[in-house]
C-alpha cells in the first residue's frame, strides 16, 4: 500500500520589500536628475536673459503636446493596476499596451523636434550652435542633455512595460501577484514627473 | 500569499486626477504665456509641484502606502529641495 504525500511549495514573496527596493532605486534616479536641475538653476542665474532668448527657439506647443501624451500615458498606467485588482487581465494588458504606444507617440514628437533642430545646425558642438552667445549654447545644450537622458529613460520605461506585456499574457502577472507591474508602473511614473518638470524649464522659458 | 489585502484605487479617481493634471498643465501654460514674468515664474514654482505632488500620491500611490516608505520619500525629496535652498544662497550672496 502507498501513500501519497503532496507537497505545496511554500513561497515566500515580500511585496513590501519589493516596492521599497524600488522607491530606493527611484531615489538614485532623483538625485541624477536633481543633479541636473540644480546645473539649469545655476546657468540660468547666470545668463538669466541668454535663457529666456534661447526658450523662443523651442516650440512650446510640442512640448505641452508631449506632456499631454506623458500624463494620458500615466493615466493608462494607473489603470491597468486597478484592472489586475480587479481580476480583469484582458483590460489591464490593453492598458499597459496603451501606454507603450502613448511613450512610442511621445518618442515620435521627440524625433520630430530634434530632427528640426539638427538641420538648422543647433546640436551640441553644432555650427550654429556655437556660433549663438555663450549663455544661449548652454541652455540649448542642457536641453539636449536632459531631454535626451529622460528619452533614454521613455526608451527604458518601454522595455520594461513590453516584459510586463509578456509577463500578463503568461499570467505572470496576476491578481493574486502584481507587484512587479505596481513597480514598472512606479518607474514610469517617474519618467512623467520628471517631464513635468522639464516642460517648464526648457519650453514655457521664454 | 495574495496581495488582495491591497487597497484598490478607483477607475473614477484615476480619471479625475488625470483631469486635474490636465487642467493644471493648460493653466501653467497659459500663465507663462500671458502673465508678466514674475507671476509666471510664481505659477511654475506652484503648480509644478502640485502636479508632481498628485503624480506621487495618487497614480504612484503614495495615499496608501506605510508611514515609512511616506518618510523615506518625503526624507529623499526634502535632501534634494535642501540642496536647491543651498544653490540659492549660495549664487544670491555672491
């Protein structure tokens, strides 16, 4: 005679661990940017007219445009937590996929403004560039710098939520166990805030 | 374990902070437009951060965290404004 043992394998999953390893990791993301911030602040104490003239080379619609996309991108974020909760994984995969092509549309208007100033010669170390007043060269400088890093991070972001794709298709990702979404969305999250902040320094600073 | 315990935000209440964000975004821009640069200058130090500020509380969901991961986000940001102030005082007195 035989006796069937079964065996339930004890798993241990310490989601508050998890999100405070990735509000560490966010620290280290604010401090890069406030680093950054804190250089705009100083030049632009420095060379406060040079600023606010270099501001009327960039086209302050695109960059609302791009903050409404960023914020909508937010948006479907936010809710596709709710619809994991909620049990509703068909939604909630539509949402993340919404917000992946909303941070492809925002990286589209991005190659679109940069394209324009490339072939006007404004880029760093660019002929028209240096030919504009040395205040002026940084603020368009700082410009490609910190937009450029935060693109990166869209370009990141998007990788990220494109796993959580697959990860939600494999049921992965579910509503018993969705910490690792809760936490690709805190990363995204973040890559808007910043934004919020770049829109003010960089295109309403004429 | 499940992670059921966990407070569920509203579809309603995302949509509304999304609205908010908006409107916000369409003030600021309007102020910096319209406004003489003084008291734009003054609606980009307010709202700005008002709108970061919704960001981390509702759709990053700081409302519903513990009381130690609110400190350690509110200990981070605080160091980085510290710095700012530092910057400040430093370029005005110089």
């Amino acid at each position: 005679m035989s006796s069937t043992v079964t065996h339930e394998a004890a798993v241990h999953r310490d989601y508050g661990g998890a999100k405070i390893g990735m509000w560490l990791f966010l620290f280290t993301e604010i401090v890069l940017f406030g680093g950054l911030f804190i250089l705009y602040s100083a030049y632009r104490t420095k060379y406060p007219h040079e600023f606010h003239a270099a501001g009327q080379e960039l086209n302050y619609i695109i960059g609302v445009i791009n903050t409404v996309v960023l914020l909508t991108s937010s948006l479907s974020m936010a809710l596709s937590i709710t619809a994991v909760q909620k049990g509703r994984q068909r939604l909630a995969t539509w949402l993340v996929g919404l917000t992946v092509i909303l941070g492809a549309l925002f990286l589209v208007n991005k190659y679109v403004e940069w394209s324009a100033k490339i072939h006007h010669g404004l880029y760093p170390n660019g002929p028209e560039l240096l030919k504009l007043p040395p205040g002026e060269g940084l603020f368009l400088g700082l410009y490609f710098t910190m937009t450029g890093l935060h693109g990166l991070h869209v370009v990141a972001g998007m990788i990220v939520l494109s796993i959580m794709l697959v990860l939600l298709a494999k049921q992965r990702v579910h509503q018993d166990d969705y910490v690792k979404l809760e936490n690709a969305g805190l990363y995204w999250h973040l890559v808007d805030v910043i934004w919020i902040f770049l829109l003010p320094l960089f295109y309403l600073a004429a | 374990m499940s992670q059921e315990h966990e407070h569920v935000v509203s579809y309603a209440t995302f949509v509304t902070v999304w609205g908010v964000l908006l409107t916000l975004t369409m003030l600021l821009t309007f102020a910096s437009k319209l406004f003489h640069e003084a008291l734009s200058v003054w609606a980009m130090l307010f709202i700005t951060p008002l709108k970061a500020g919704l960001v981390f509380y509702y759709f990053m969901h700081l409302k519903f965290e513990a009381p130690l991961l609110k400190g350690m986000v509110f200990t981070a940001l605080a160091t980085l404004v510290v710095f700012i102030g530092m910057l400040f005082l430093d370029v005005s007195f110089r």
